[in-house]
C-alpha cells in the first residue's frame, strides 16, 4: 500500500467524484502538479459525456482505471458516457504508478483530486499499524486521527472475523472547514471513506509530509526506522 495522499494517487487510493450537470467534461491524468488548466483545455485529455439525469433509474458508478504504457499514463474506458447525479471512481491496481492526479472541468463545473471541493470521496486503504495523522496540506484546517490496529491471525476463526471486518469501512465527513468524527479506529487491511461536501478544495495527507515538507519518511512507525529514499515513501 501506498503513502496517504490524495495529491497524489497511487494503488490503494481512489478518487471519486459525482456529476451534477449534464454537459461534456473534459478531464486530465498527471503524474506531477504540473497538470493542464482543465477549465482552459478544448482539446487533448479524456471526455465524459454526461447525458440529462435519467427519470427512475438508479444511479450508477463507473470506475476508471489508470495505468503506465509506453512511460504514459493512460485510463480505461477512454470514454464515458454517464447520467447526472452519476459518479465516476479513479483508482489504479498497476504498481508501476507511483502517483497520479485527475483534474477536469465543463460549464459551470470542475473538479481536482489534488484540491477536492464538493460531491467527491477519497479512500485509502491502510495496511500497515500505526497511528496516522491526516490534515489539508491546502489550508482549510480540517484533519484527524486513524489508529489502524494489528490483526493476530491465529486461528480461523481470526482469519474469518478478519475478513468480515475488512468488508466494513471506516467514514469520514468533510463539510465546509469542519471534520467529522475526529478520530477513526480501524484494522490492518480495512478502507478509510472521506466524503467532501461544500469544501474551499481540500487534500487529505499524512500530517508528516506536510510537516517536513514532503521529505523521506520512516518506514514503519517507530520500529526499523529504515529510510527512503526520495520519491519513494512510506507505505501504509
């Protein structure tokens, strides 16, 4: 598993993010916070045709997945075509990506992993111990604690409580510049959920990349204390 980061989606992350309006939107992959102005682009990127909400339908979710080809970043399905009030899921299971960000825009709409503002999640499966500490490295002040707890698989009866908790996901509301619960506690293997509503464009980040300013990190928490080097941080 890869580091806590919504700036930069690597496998274990995802991010997802609901269409309120009909209307083309064009979106982009980046590797780096390099990425095109999405509002700006006419061409290039990947387009999502999103068709007039459909009357009794439930709606649906679509998952995009990305990954490396030829050194490129590349999604799967190129192209969608989805209903309003539908969602669309970007996630990657090619462990050759080290970090992605999706940003895009149509009408009166935009939308950016990196700075998420309104009808998005982000999740992070944890899969390391510890106690990890998120905050918005953007500034809105929000943040809290997981404490991700060890799992002693002795029996198999363990082994079966194990995988029905895994099942269950930890939630987290982000509304405005307020968090709620402030703290989370899960097991080794289960899956965070942060759903943002009405947001000035957050980020959710272990704490102690935004305090030594995205520099190495240890490895474990407090046991080995191997180092990386830079680029290549520690995994949950």
């Amino acid at each position: 598993m890869h580091t806590l980061d919504s700036r930069s989606l690597s496998v274990g992350n995802c991010f997802g993010q609901k269409f309120p309006k009909a209307g083309e939107v064009r979106y982009f992959v980046s590797a780096g916070a390099l990425i095109p102005s999405a509002a700006k682009q006419t061409d290039g990127g990947y387009v999502i045709e999103v068709l007039p909400a459909s009357k009794g339908a439930q709606a649906q979710q679509y998952n995009v997945a990305v990954s490396l080809k030829d050194g490129a970043l590349t999604v799967s399905p190129e192209k969608l075509k989805i209903h309003a009030g539908e969602g669309v899921l970007w996630h990657t299971v090619d462990p050759a990506v080290a970090g992605f960000q999706v940003s895009g825009a149509g009408k009166g709409f935009r939308f950016d992993s990196a700075s998420i503002e309104d009808d998005a999640v982000f999740t992070h499966a944890f899969g390391v111990p510890g106690k990890y500490e998120w905050t918005d490295p953007n500034g809105s002040g929000v943040g809290g604690t997981i404490e991700v707890e060890p799992v002693n698989l002795k029996r198999a009866e363990d082994r079966d409580r194990w995988f029905e908790t895994v099942q269950k996901a930890g939630a987290i509301k982000i509304k405005g510049k307020s968090s709620s619960p402030a703290s989370v506690k899960i097991v080794v293997g289960q899956t965070v959920f942060w759903s943002i509503t009405e947001s000035p464009g957050v980020a959710i980040t272990d704490g102690r990349l935004v305090r030594r300013g995205d520099h190495d990190l240890d490895h474990d928490h407090g046991k080995g204390r191997g180092k990386h080097k830079k680029g290549n941080r520690d995994r949950d």
